[in-house]
C-alpha cells in the first residue's frame, strides 16, 4: 500500500493528548482500533498538545512517562493496521487560546526550543515507528494573523530539523491562517519529496460552527438553525426570525452564494488544482459540523457531500471527531459501541455486523438522525436535537416501532410529502399491527411530523392495551369524528391531552388519502 493510500480515510481522536481527561487518561483501547478498522478506516490522528510531551527538565525535552503512552497509543492503533498521524496540534494552549493554538511560535525564543523539541522527537519515532505508517505533523492550524506569509520560513526550519532525525518518515505541511484553502494554494511547495499537504475544512463557517461558544461574539457564534443546503428561498425563515442586522445580511449572503454539493465542490477544487500544479499529495485532516444547534439531517448531507468529493478528487480525509462532545458520531456503553448510523454511512464506511443486523437503533448524545427500516425497529436518541424514523424507505406497514426522544428538541417523523406511515392498506381495518409509540415526547421542545393536513386526523384515547396515551389517527372515512375504521398511525404515550392545531404538529406534502 503506498503511503498516500494509507491516509485514505480517518477520524481524528481528541481528548488524550490534547484536552486531556483527567479522570480517564487512556479513552481509548484496542476495542476502539478493531471498530474503527471494521468500519472502513485507514488511519487515526493524535491531536496532541506540546505541553503533553514537553519536560524543560529532561535533556532531550521529552517527557518520559508521556512518551511511554504515546509509543503504547502508537502501538495499540498499529495492531490494527491503521496509520497514525502524530499531530502537534498546539503550542502550549496555557499561552494561546481555543482561537490560536500557534501564538507561542511569534515568539523566537520559543521557536528555537520548539525545533529542539521537535528534532529530539522525530529521532525517537525514527527509531521506534514504521516510516510507512506513521506520519508526523509539526503544527497544527498555526495562525499568523498578521502576516501569515511569516510561517513558511518557520515551516521550512520545522521540516528540516525533523528530516535530519526522522530520513524516512513522511512528513505533513500545512499553511497559515487555520489551514484554510485560501492560504494553501498561495504556499510555496518544498524541495522535499516525501511531504504530503494538509488543509482543513469547515466552509460555509456559518454553517458548521453555528452556535459554537469558542468562536466569541460572532455572528456565526450567536446563529441557530442554520439551514443546508443553503439557497435564496431556504434562508428566508431565518432571515426573518433574526433582528441583529449583521446576522440577517449573513444569513442571507449565505443563501444568495448557494451552499450545496456543487458549491463544496467548486471550493475544495481549488486545493485540488493547486496540488496538480505542483505535483504533490494533498490530504484533509479535518472537517466536520458542530452539532449542537444544526440540524440532524443537514450535518449528515453536509459530511455526505464533503467526503463525496473528496474522494472525487482524490484527496484523502479525517473528520473531526471520533468520540466528541462536539462533533463526535460514537460512544461506548460498556462492551456495546453506539454510532450515529447516518454519519458512518454519510462517511461511506460500513457498519459492523453485528450492529447492521439489530433492530435497536441507539443515537448518540449529540444529534442524530436514526432510520430504522420496514422490520419493527426500536429508536432511542438519548440526547441532542434529533430526528426519529422508524421506517426508513419502507412504509411502515406491518411494524411497530418505538421512538424514543430524549433531551434536546426531537422531530418524529410519522409521514412526509408523499404518504403517511403506518398505513395498513385496509381502509376497513383499524391498523392496530402497524404503528409509531413516541416515548419521551415533550410538547414544549418537540415536533411531530405528519403528511397532509390537520383536517385529516383525530385524536382518540391510545386503543393498543396495556399502553396509555393520545392516539393519531387518520380520518379514513374523511367525516371529521372517530370510528372504528379510522387508521392508527401513533401513539404519544403518557400525553392526554394534544391539539392538532398546535405548533408541536407539524404538515407536509398534499392532502391525497390513503388506502
């Protein structure tokens, strides 16, 4: 396997050497490794934070114990023939900030005792990795406001003092200003060879950091419900809702330049042709959207369109983050790993077996999408802004799911433009073997979705025994009063008392009727 090859698909693993827990020092374990190999992965990144390794007290500025982890870490992913990017991904963040993780390098004191650092470092994974699947990034993201121009010859000094320690190992350049493609495609290739280029991705910002706390008093910091794709028509409802005149001129210049797949493609295309000009390797160590305040369904499309055309043009990924507050897709219940299913398939990789085969749906605690499928299937958020579906590209006939909400404002879905689920296809009978029970749902945060119109359905007492709660049927006979030949397409357990006219319902698509 070439060594480009190796950097094909990867997830980035936060909190360990960076924002470390210091309750759990070691999140992850070999269980992880096997499930990220399984999935389709090629290799990790270490993001890793200088002062994790750094001791001004060692001769070789090398923490001892903190080397012994990162050689175990290292080892522990290699089991599983990943590759491992060793990602220096801040200079001491004491001296920085979550905006800035370079800003000790301005200082060139700091500097020289850097490139010590680093040229003690790169001669111990000299003589203790494999040069063909371990890969060495001396910065991450590095700044420079001012003048960005200024990191490249620091750049330079970087890569050859780890060139002489480490002859073999491929190297990773990046340029100023966060990584960002406007600054690649103005960086000067170096002489070396084995140097692959990295830049990262999060355009538009005003959708995937909507709401994030790090980035201040922002606009893009102070926006909600952000919409993707993005287009004139789309924008509106938020433009509308929002009396901050600089949020609304952004929210509509974003709809005016038309975020979609297309767009993506015509961005990131631009690093793709300045690699081809210079004949280099190009990779994409990050990219992702902060889940907290984007939709379920549009973080997913936004993840799908972005790898998609990566791999389209042939340049290599990671996205950011494995197990994440913020940008995650897994997380472990004890033994059982729990994935958000639509991120790992937006992600083209593949879900384990035993996993693929279950009708238990577990979301993750930030927002999920969760599809089930036309078995009867059981759908639990547990937390995030989510989206429940029991039914997948079925109809829902002849299964019974369970959607479980949680924390967080949840969206059900029991119908969309074209049908409403759960349809028997008896007009005579009351559909009690095909259904949705809503567990957890709360009025005041969460929307149930439903096809047609209000006038198409009644409320009733739940007619399943042993569950209690309000019934949604559909008005079989269109006369506007309950009877036995009206179609049970849910039940919200433990809620007497709904309003169909409500704003926690909500109509989509034409009023055809079923049957």
């Amino acid at each position: 396997m070439a060594r480009a090859d190796v950097l094909a698909r990867g997830v980035n693993l936060a909190n360990w050497f960076w924002y470390p827990d210091r309750s759990n020092p070691n999140p992850y374990t070999k269980k992880d490794f096997a499930l990220m190999k399984q999935m389709g992965f090629t290799y990790v990144r270490i993001p890793i934070d200088f002062s994790a390794l750094y001791s001004d007290s060692a001769p070789n500025r090398l923490n001892p114990k903190a080397l012994t982890r990162l050689n175990r870490a290292i080892a522990q992913i290699q089991s599983q023939k990943l590759g491992v990017v060793i990602d220096l991904h801040s200079t001491p963040l004491i001296d920085g900030s979550q905006n800035n993780y370079s800003a000790s390098l301005e200082n060139p004191q700091f500097r020289r005792m850097f490139t010590a650092f680093w040229r003690s470092l790169a001669a111990h994974l000299h003589k203790t990795t494999n040069p063909e699947r371990t890969f060495i990034q001396p910065m991450n993201e590095p700044v420079f406001r001012d003048n960005p121009k200024a990191w490249e010859p620091i750049q330079q000094e970087l890569l050859r003092a780890i060139r002489e320690a480490a002859p073999q190992h491929t190297l990773i350049a990046v340029s100023a200003f966060w990584q960002n493609i406007s600054t690649l495609v103005q960086l000067q290739p170096l002489p070396d060879k084995n140097v692959i280029y990295d830049f990262h991705f999060y355009e538009p910002f005003i959708f995937t950091h909507q709401g994030a706390p790090w980035i201040g008093d922002t606009v893009e910091g102070r926006l909600r419900n952000v919409p993707y794709p993005a287009s004139f028509d789309s924008v509106q409802p938020l433009a509308q809702q929002v009396s901050d005149p600089a949020a609304r001129a952004a929210i509509l210049d974003y709809g005016q330049q038309r975020w979609d797949i297309d767009k993506l493609r015509s961005r990131i295309g631009e690093a793709a042709q300045w690699a081809r000009q210079n004949g280099v390797e190009l990779i994409c160590t990050e990219f992702g959207v902060y889940a907290a305040y984007a939709s379920a369904a549009d973080r997913t499309r936004w993840m799908r369109d972005a790898r998609t055309v990566f791999e389209e043009l042939g340049i290599g990924w990671a996205s950011w983050g494995y197990v994440d507050d913020n940008f995650g897709f897994a997380e472990w219940r004890g033994n059982q790993p729990i994935l958000d299913r639509e991120i790992v398939k937006a992600l083209g990789l593949k879900l384990p077996s035993r996993l693929a085969k279950t009708d238990v749906l577990l979301g993750t605690q930030l927002g999920n999408m969760l599809v089930g499928d036309s078995r009867s299937n059981r759908l639990d958020v547990r937390g995030g802004n989510d989206i429940l579906n029991g039914v997948g590209n079925s109809s829902g006939r002849g299964s019974v799911d369970v959607l479980i909400g949680g924390a967080g404002r949840d969206r059900f879905l029991l119908g969309d433009a074209m049908t409403a689920f759960y349809d028997d296809g008896k007009p005579k009978q009351r559909g009690l073997k095909d259904y949705a029970l809503l567990q957890d749902f709360s009025p005041a945060d969460d929307i149930i979705q439903l096809h047609g119109t209000r006038n198409q359905y009644l409320l009733g007492r739940s007619p399943i025994r042993r569950t209690q709660g309000t019934a949604i049927f559909w008005d079989t006979n269109k006369n506007g009063a309950l009877n036995r030949q009206d179609e049970l397409i849910a039940i919200v357990a433990g809620t007497q008392k709904l309003n169909l006219g409500a704003s926690y319902f909500s109509y989509t698509g034409s009023p055809a009727g079923l049957g």
